[in-house]
C-alpha cells in the first residue's frame, strides 16, 4: 500500500496546484503541478487520469459556450498533462520492455471472462466506499462465465439502477456533483483492467485511496444540502455514521 499512498500524496497536491494556476495564475503553480504529476505517477499507474480530471475541471468550472467549443478548450488546457503520460509510457518501456502486463495466473482466463467480471468489481469497491465493514486482504469476486450468470447479471442491474437514478435527478446536480462523480469513477477506470491481477486479488481497497476523495466531497456536498434543510437531521446521520464506523 505505500506506493498507493505516495501516488495520493502527489495526486492531490497535482490537482491542488492546478487550480491554484489557474485561479492566481503564475507558471510556477503549473510546473508544480505537472511535477508532481509525474511523481504520482511513478509511484503508481491509477494517477494516469489526472488529466480527464483536469479537463473535467475546467469543462465544469471554467469553460463558457457550446459543448463542442467547450469541450475542446478544457481538453486544449489540460494539454500539459496529457504529454506527461507518454512520457511516463516512454520510460515504462525502457524499463519493464512493454506497456501493458498481464498476471500469469490469468494467463489462462478468457478475456471475455474478466471482461464480464469488471461490474462486479465496480460494485464491490463501491461498497467498501459506502459501507466499509469486514474488510480484508482477500475478497471473494469469482470470475463471471457468461452474459446470463448471476455475477455478471445482478451488478449489471445495480450499476444500472445507479445510472438511472443520476439521471432522474440531473437536474437537481450541481457542478460540484458532477467532478465529485468524475473524481470518484475516474481513478476506478484502470483497476477495471482485471487481467493484471491474480485471480484471488482482483478487489484491492488501495485502490480506493484516489476515489475516495471523490467520494468524500459527495458527503460533504450532502452534509451542506442537509443541514440546510434539517440541521438536526445532519447531525443524527453524522452521529449514526461516526458511531457506525467506529464500531
């Protein structure tokens, strides 16, 4: 878990400093930034989406217009970072002799399995976002066999229920939601590439380490809304979840 926990160390500080640039200006912030990008990056691989993340930002933060305009000045901005990764890809070849790897303990596993297997996994590290209990150093995630086995079926259905109820309330999300959802799902994405793992450990909680920041700023989102409302509320489920957690 150390380079998992270097990795967060320099992530933060990345995105930190990025929107410090941006709001104070100064290429002191954005050298900073793009620094400690690559750090993150050398300590551990999720923090390659940073720049989606940046490029989030900017799209939900900064940019004004049409989508199309607006979508190709975030991308235009968040530029920098998207040239530190082939850099990071240059001298992960020259080490390693490839970009990609794959777990030999998977060698023998159909890709169209781990492929089916990879809502399940989202699903699982969603919950040890949300509820945190009996965690371990190995979690039981058989590989899904086929489009109509019950491990592929039922997380199918409940990412899709997730989806439909964002949809239903889109209009009541705020900017803030969205990056909270982007930095939540985006560090997620290339965990989801189950063949680099041995078949026992294909749900890791140090992978959680980046998403949880995400997921963190949603309850505080939530905890804002809240106490608005029904400060008593608020502190009733504050209470309950410190209570809840601790034990």
């Amino acid at each position: 878990g150390i380079p998992d926990t270097l990795a967060a160390l320099f992530y933060l500080p990345a995105l930190i400093f990025y929107v410090r640039f941006r709001r104070e200006g100064g290429r002191r912030l954005l050298a900073l930034s793009l620094a400690c990008f690559a750090l993150s990056l050398l300590c551990k691989e999720t923090p390659i989406v940073l720049p989606l993340v940046v490029a989030a930002w900017e799209l939900l933060f900064c940019e004004k217009g049409s989508l199309s305009a607006s979508a190709k000045a975030a991308a235009s901005r968040a530029l920098p970072f998207f040239g530190v990764g082939p850099a990071y890809m240059l001298a992960r070849v020259a080490v390693l002799g490839r970009v990609g790897w794959g777990h030999p303990a998977m060698a023998d596993v159909p890709a169209a399995s781990t492929l089916l297997t990879a809502p399940r996994a989202l699903v699982g590290y969603l919950q040890h976002l949300v509820a945190p209990f009996n965690l371990s150093l190995v979690y039981d995630v058989p590989l899904a066999r086929g489009l109509a086995d019950a491990r592929f079926v039922v997380p199918v259905l409940i990412l899709s229920g997730l989806a439909l109820a964002l949809w239903l309330l889109r209009h009541r999300l705020r900017r803030e939601h969205l990056f909270a959802l982007v930095l939540l799902f985006a560090p997620l994405a290339p965990v989801l590439n189950l063949r680099v793992f041995h078949y026992d450990y294909l749900v890791q909680d140090r992978y959680l380490y980046l998403p949880s920041v995400g997921f963190c700023l949603l309850a505080a989102l939530a905890w804002t809304r809240l106490s608005r409302a029904r400060r008593t509320a608020a502190f009733a489920a504050a209470g309950l979840l410190f209570v809840s957690f601790g034990a």
